[in-house]
C-alpha cells in the first residue's frame, strides 16, 4: 500500500488519557508505557502537556530522550511560555513535535477565553509561527472544532497552514458531532481550504455519546490521515477513541476502508495491560482488549465456533496478542519458567524485587489452590508492582465476621516505616477494615466506588477488588487481588491511597494563563 493511504497514529494516553479521573501516572508508569507504545509502532507520542506542572515537564523531557521510532509530541496553548515549554522539554529529541491549540467555537472564544474572533486569529498566526521558530513539526488544533462556524474554520485552517503548521487538527472536544456531521465537515475543510495539501488532517474525538470511534473513522473515509485516539479509549469523562478499536476496524474492514497504520496490532494487549496497570481496570466487554473480547459463552456460538472458528469470529485473538488461556504452572514450577511466563503475558521492565515478591506469592497460591492460570499470574504481577510503590503496607489483618457478633477487624499496617496497629468494630467485615485504615493513617477522603471480581472461575479463585477515591476533586484508583476478598479490600484502598499520597505532592501548575485553568481544557 502506498504512503497515501497510510493513517497516522497520535497517542495521547498520557496527555489527554491522563485528565481521565483516576488515571494520574508516575514517572516510571509513563516511561514503561512510552516503552511499549515505542515497540508498538504509534507514530506521534503525546507525552504530556509540559507547563501544566514540574510531573509533566520532566515526563514529557524523560520520554523524549528514550523514544526509538516514535516521536515525541507536547501540547501548548496559543502563548511564547508554553511553547517554550514544549520545547524545552521536547529538544533532546532527534524530531519532535509542538501541538499547540486554541479554542475556535463561538461559545469558548466568549466565554472561556475572552477574546474576539479577531484576537483569536492573531494568535493562531502568532503561535504557530512562533512554534516552527524550533521545529518543522507543528501540530496546530482548534479546539471545540465540532461546534466552531465553518466559515470561520476554513478560514483558520487556511492561516494555520500558512503560518507553518503541518498537521491541522479537528477535536471533538465535547463529543457532540455524529458520523454524518463530522463527515461534511472533513469534506468541507478538503474542498474549501485552498492549502489543504500542504498539510495532514488530524481527527480527535471524545466519546460523550458512544461515538468517538465512529466519528473517527468518518473523518479518515472523508481524507483525514491521523487520528489521536488513547489506549483503553481512556481520556477526559467518558474517554478517547479508543486506539486498539480504531486500528482493528482499519485491519478487520479493509475491504470499505482500504489504509494501512504501522501499528504492530499483536502488541494491543500488552499496550493494554501496561496502561490499566498504571491506570485502572478494563471493563470486561471491552471492544478488543476487554477480558470477554473473545470468550464465546452460548452453547450455539460454541459449537459453531467449533466447526469454523469464522462463524463467530471476525478477528482473531492472536491477531490482538490474546493468547489461549492455558492451565500454567504449579508449585513445582521454578523461578525461570515464572519470568518467561511474565515476560509472555506481556510485562516487561518488572523489577527483580517485583518478579521476586510475585514467584513468592505463586508459591503460596499455587498451595491453595487447584489451578493457576494465566490471569492468576497477572493478577499476583499487577499486586505486587503496585506494594512496591507503597509508603503504607498491610502487615496483618484478623477479621471477624459473620452472623451474631459485630463484625470486628485487627489490622497492623506499616505508615511510612512506622509500624502500627487497632481493631475496629463495622457495619461488615469492609466497613470494620476502612475504618482500621482510617484510624492509623488518619484522612479524609471519599469511597466513590468499591467493586470485586473473581480473577478466575471456582470458589478457591482469587479476587480482585477495585477501590476509586476522591480528595478535593482528585481521584485515585487501587487494585489488588488475594484469594482472601478481605484482604485483597484492604489491599485495594491502601493502594488507592498511596497513589492519592503521590498525587498531593505533585506540584501544582506552573502558570494560569487568563481565566483558563491550564488542566481544565
Ligand atoms: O479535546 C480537545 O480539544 C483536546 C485538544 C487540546 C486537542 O484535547
Ligand atoms: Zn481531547
């Protein structure tokens, strides 16, 4: 296939995904995830927005300098400061991009930036002039674009292009456009703007409605060639176009949408797992990466599954990196075997103390219970790398529950080296444990949501529970998986309560530019 028809990939899992509720990363989350979008083949890395704090400036500088064939991308508003950001963050490396926006709709150009049209034009022309003073790839975005006069647009579009941008980006900020509607709007920008060749056309759509997908892939058949789209479909309420659905609708319907992407589309689920690691859980239905993405449940589907896989199967889970889910190991197996089974499933850069915690839970679970499997391994990974990051650690836990007496828990827990221990009465054995964190780690925070899985089938299975908190506006995620719930709910809010620890310390933004927060976009 010609380059042509080549779809750029513009990932913005760390940039965009990150404003996701409950989906702030470290440091070392993001570098082992640019590792692993870097080997999957995404064009354009959005690494961060460098003047929104010292966290994303040195995010976005640590990525530019490890990135092999991506290349690295830093948002900026329409001013000198931001860019200069950008650009400072981005130059070590080889080729980087500036993305820098504006807010283009009648609605934000009033009441968000204050500004006139006018204003707004000699900023587009200022900024993207003053961007390609340090390289010549300029992103420029009008944001809100779905809602922005289309005269207005051509116009723009025609004056970001001759300021020198290179790619013209059209969000959908607010998820409000349908594919018919951002159709005609791709089409227009391509028949009205007399300098549309001298630039690449960029879709970028929120998924308020379900469609950010769809929308998507309208733009690309009305002659966009990128699409920025996250991992997971994580990103600002209900999320981004989700990448591994974008690029397996390419591959899986060629025959109406007949482009090539350079993603290595057997690496999704390893992309997958290493942002809901950092991040939170896929939801089990998931197009693509979801755990049920490929499990044929009736009896029907079964049997002609059977007979010819085709019949209910439109891709393959190899083609996505699923492997079969397979009976593993047991407590004979050794610590080689554990690596290279980790190193299968997907987890790559686990520090030795991580493989080390997790073969010694293996061995303990393989004790207990009658069959590993793959996700069982995952689960004892995914646990362990998030105990390494703690400043608190269980260390016991006793709980007393059932019917008559009060339900009663004993927790010791190490806080910052510090080891200290209460019991507490609740109203259940989860209430007795919050309320034991809550007392030797003393803060005030809110459950929003507090959920069990069992990781695999059986009464021995482990689970995996999930707890979301928030701390003025700020919400964190923890997951942890035991074959004891109880343990894994203690677990789970420690862990989420650890990441709400990082998140205070990080700084606060750099700068507020007029009455826009620089986060609130
Ligand atoms: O949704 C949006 O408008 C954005 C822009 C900054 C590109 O994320
Ligand atoms: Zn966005």
């Amino acid at each position: 296939m010609s380059d042509k028809d080549k779809v750029f990939i513009f990932d913005t899992t760390m940039r965009d995904g990150e404003q996701s509720p409950g989906a702030s990363m470290s440091l070392e989350e993001k570098i082992q995830i640019s590792r692993v979008f870097d080997e999957l083949g995404i064009d354009i890395i959005e690494a961060g927005f460098p003047i929104a704090s010292p966290g994303d400036f040195e995010a976005v500088k640590a990525i530019s300098k490890i990135l092999k064939n991506s290349i690295p991308a830093g948002l900026s508003r329409a001013n000198k400061k931001d860019i200069d950001a950008c650009h400072e963050a981005l130059k070590s490396a080889p080729r980087f991009r500036i993305h820098t926006f504006i807010s283009t709709s009648p609605l934000h150009m009033k009441h968000k930036l204050n500004k006139t049209p006018e204003q707004v034009v000699d900023a587009i022309k200022e900024s993207v002039t003053y961007a390609r003073k340090f390289t010549d790839d300029v992103e420029w975005s009008c944001e809100d674009g779905t809602r922005t006069d289309m005269d207005f647009m051509c116009k723009i579009v025609e004056l970001a292009i001759k300021s020198g941008a290179k790619t013209v980006n059209i969000p959908d900020t607010v998820g409000y456009t349908t594919p018919s509607e951002f159709t005609k709007i791709i089409t227009t920008l391509k028949n009205k703007v007399p300098n549309i060749d001298k630039a690449i056309l960029s879709v970028h759509c929120h998924n308020d409605l379900g469609l950010a997908v769809a929308n998507s892939l309208a733009g690309v058949s009305a002659g966009a060639r990128q699409v920025e789209c996250t991992i997971n479909g994580i990103g600002e309420r209900a999320g981004n176009a989700a990448l591994e659905e974008i690029v397996m609708a390419i591959r899986t319907r060629n025959d109406l949408m007949p482009y090539t992407t350079g993603i290595k589309t057997e690496l999704l689920s390893k992309a997958s797992k290493v942002v809901s690691n950092a991040t939170f859980p896929v939801q089990f239905n998931k197009a693509i990466v979801g755990k049920n993405a490929f499990a044929h449940e009736a009896g029907i589907h079964q049997d002609g599954m059977l007979k010819n896989r085709e019949t209910y199967e439109i891709m393959t889970p190899e083609s996505v990196g699923v492997k079969k889910t397979s009976l593993v190991m047991g407590k004979h197996s050794g610590r080689h075997a554990f690596k290279e089974k980790l190193s299968d499933l997907g987890y790559v850069g686990v520090t030795d103390d991580v493989i080390q915690t997790a073969f010694g839970k293996f061995k303990i679970l393989a004790d207990k219970k009658k069959h590993v499997y793959d996700d069982d391994i995952a689960a004892l990974v995914d646990d362990s790398m998030v105990l390494e990051k703690n400043v608190i650690n269980l260390k016991s836990l006793k709980v007393f529950a059932g019917t008559g007496e009060p339900q009663k828990a004993e927790m010791t827990l190490d806080v910052y080296g510090e080891v200290k221990k209460t019991s507490e009465t609740g109203d259940g054995p989860v209430d007795a444990i919050f309320k034991c964190i809550k007392i030797l780690f003393p803060h005030d925070v809110k459950l929003l949501l507090y959920q069990v899985h069992a990781v695999t089938e059986g009464t021995d299975a482990q689970a995996t529970v999930s707890v979301r908190i928030e701390e003025n506006g700020k919400t964190t995620v923890g997951q942890a998986a035991d074959t004891d719930t109880l343990v894994a709910s203690a677990n789970a809010y420690i862990a989420a309560l650890n990441k709400m620890i990082i998140k205070r310390n990080k700084t606060a933004p750099m700068m507020e530019l007029e009455n826009e927060k620089v986060r609130g976009i």
